[in-house]
C-alpha cells in the first residue's frame, strides 16, 4: 500500500518553482509528491471522537508522519500550556486534536461577503501567518481542532437552504445555490491528509443541487481532490499575495508557485476556482509585486476556467494586534494605529484598515489589472 510517507520525497529534493516559461511550456503541473505535509508532534483523540472515520484516519496518518497518538478519557483537551506564551503557542502549534463539533457549530452563521454561511470543518490552523485572521477570534492556546461528526453537520445544511443573503439572494450568483464557506475558522487543505474531512464534504455537497461549497487554502496538495465527483458544485480558492508577502509572512505554508499551480490543476479538473488575493498591502513596489501575481494566476488557469476574485486589505483591530506581537514579537508587519484609519462596528468594535485615499487608488489599480491580465476572473468584492 502506498502510504503518504512514500509519497513525501526526502527533505533534499529540490524544488524548482515554475518560472513564465516553464509554466507555459508545461500546462499541466506535475503532481504535487514534493510538496511538504504539515507533520504534528501530537494527536490529540478525544473520547467523543474516538470511533469516527476522521479518528481512525488521524491515528493511522498520524502515526505514519511519526505523531504521538494520545487517547483520551475524556473530551478535555488538556497540556498545552507552556512556561511561556511562545512555548504554549509552539505546543498547540504542533498539535491536533480530534474532537466532535459542539452544538453551536450546527447552526450555521451568515458570513458576508463571501458566502451564505459559515460550514467548520475544523477550527484552528497550523500554519504560522504573522498577519493571521484566527488570531483574537479563537480563545486558548491556538491547538487545530478537527470534527469528527460531518455527518451531523452535512445533516444540518437542508435547514438553512434557499435562507441566505449573498449567493440566494443574487442574481448573478444564484446559480450557486446556497453557499457554505469552510474556512472562516481554518485551512481545511493544510490538515486534509489527517482528517480527510474535505473529501467528505466536496463528495456531499456534489450530490446537491441547491447547495454549494467554498473553501480557500493556502496549501496545494490536491491530488486527493482531483477525482473526486465534485460536479461543479465546490469553488476552490487559493488565498495568494505578492510573493514577498508569502516569503515574509506566511511560515509553514505552500510557496505561491505551487499554490497557482494546484489552482490550475482543479481547474483543469472541472472545479470553479478563485483567488482570495488577501490580505492586501501596499508594500514598497506593490504594484510590480500583484501585477507578477496576477500575471502568474493566468498563466496557471486553463482559458476557460471559471474563476472568481476576492480582494480584502489588510486590516487589524486591537485584540488581534495584541495576539499576533505576544505570537510574532520580531514580526516586520506593519500594525501601527497611527497610520491606519479607525472604523466602529455597530457593537462598538473597532478595526484599523488603510486610509481612503490609499484604499481608492488601490481598488482602482487592482480592478484595472484584473481586467487587463485576467479578463475572465469575476470579482466578487472589494473589501
Ligand atoms: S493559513 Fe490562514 S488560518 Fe492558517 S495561519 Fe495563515 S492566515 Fe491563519
């Protein structure tokens, strides 16, 4: 049996990023064996868990990647907690715990703008972005934890179809059906090879006609994904940057040349895909930086590709500027208040984003650029 260890080559094996050219020349990416899996030092199954497909399929891969298994008695996960935040920040970091979703998960939340509603999978990601959107929103130390029930939480979807507020309620994107977006709380492709969750969901949601599901990633293993019977009924987006972005800021994840090159692969496969260009920043040279992106994402999409935008700046509010200096405290991420502009939600909540003027001339360059570069891709929304 091949195991997914085969599979890993050695840590020498070169990787040669594709260039323009060789992109060109080679249409069909190669399969993705040299990408790295996320390796956890521990998994966590808890009682409740135990018997479940995503357990046993965690033990066993686990196990293969050299993980510790610990059973435990109870549903607590409990031993996270470093002498220092960094230390417990590092525990949780290379753990993963198989638990069942709580009740509250299967009432599922509006999620606007990018879908109907929110559909976890897992919550809890083990990549180590220095911008993260999880950071201030998940509360204890930032363990993945990974549902073990998707049949109950598959079962849930019927209740809320036809009831949402983006893609039921739009013209354009009615065709859609009622949208579920499965990584508000996680990456779900950066923990597939444990829980296998994904391919329970796309293989679901394909049966439907009235439903659909959304996921974003910045992984690209997708080998798994690709034969799976997925009728069109899953949109894939690859959560890309200007490259020196995702070299600065985004640790323990695919680089972005393998990202576009699993997005041209789904594509190829019959998946609507996307780009969640995200989080924006006008770094030194901005324009030259999302111009070779955008440039590169055409390159990777087969003509006719069904493919969407989504563009969001990068933004933080207190608590998450707090997180992320106690997680990356040599981080070079611009979080300065003062050169932001202060936004309220209605609850009193506060956010910093770019200023107007900033965020007006970028919205203008990247609406332009899109267009130009790559004429097919829909934007869905500026934010
Ligand atoms: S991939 Fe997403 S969820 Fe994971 S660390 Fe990066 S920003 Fe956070």
């Amino acid at each position: 049996m091949t195991t997914l260890l085969d599979m890993t080559p050695p840590a020498a094996a070169p990787h040669i990023a594709p260039t323009h050219a060789a992109a060109h020349a080679n249409p069909e990416p190669r399969p993705s064996a040299h990408l790295k899996l996320w390796r956890p030092s521990r998994v966590f199954i808890t009682k409740a868990a135990r018997d479940s497909d995503v357990a046993a399929r965690a033990r066993r891969v686990g196990a293969e990647l050299g993980a510790e298994i610990i059973e435990l008695k109870g549903n607590a996960v409990r031993g996270l907690k470093g002498e220092s935040e960094r230390e417990t920040y590092r525990r949780a970091k290379t753990s993963i715990a198989i638990v069942n979703a709580p009740p509250s998960a299967l009432r599922f939340q509006p999620i606007p703008p990018s879908a109907d509603f929110r559909l976890d999978l897992a919550r809890g990601c083990p990549a180590h972005c220095q911008y993260c959107y999880l950071a201030g929103s998940l509360s204890g130390p930032p363990i993945t934890r990974a549902y073990a029930n998707l049949d109950e939480i598959f079962a849930a979807v019927p209740n809320f179809i036809g009831q949402g507020k983006i893609t039921s309620a739009s013209e354009t994107r009615a065709h859609e059906g009622t949208t579920f977006e499965a990584s508000c709380y996680t990456d779900p492709l950066g923990i597939e090879h444990l829980t296998g969750g994904l391919e329970r969901a796309i293989t679901w949601f394909g049966q439907q006609s009235e439903a659909g599901l959304r996921f974003t990633t910045k992984y690209a293993r997708v080998d798994d994904l690709l034969g799976l019977p997925h009728n069109g009924r899953t949109r894939v987006r690859f959560s890309v940057n200007a490259e020196d972005i995702t070299r600065r800021f985004e640790g323990g994840t695919a680089k972005l040349a393998d990202r576009l090159a699993a997005m041209g692969r789904m594509a190829r496969a019959g998946y609507p895909v996307g780009l969640t260009i995200a989080p924006i920043m006008p770094i030194e040279n901005w324009q030259a930086g999302y111009g070779a992106l955008i440039r590169d994402a055409g390159i990777a999409l087969p003509e006719d590709a069904d493919v969407t935008v989504e563009l969001i700046t990068h933004r933080f509010t207190p608590g998450s500027r707090e997180v992320l200096l106690s997680w990356y405290p040599g981080t070079s991420l611009e979080m300065d208040p003062a050169v932001r502009s202060e936004k309220r939600n209605k609850f009193g909540g506060r956010k910093f984003v770019y200023r107007r003027e900033m965020m007006r001339e970028m919205k203008a360059w990247f609406t332009d650029t899109i267009a130009r570069e790559l004429p097919n891709g829909a934007v869905l929304y500026w934010t």
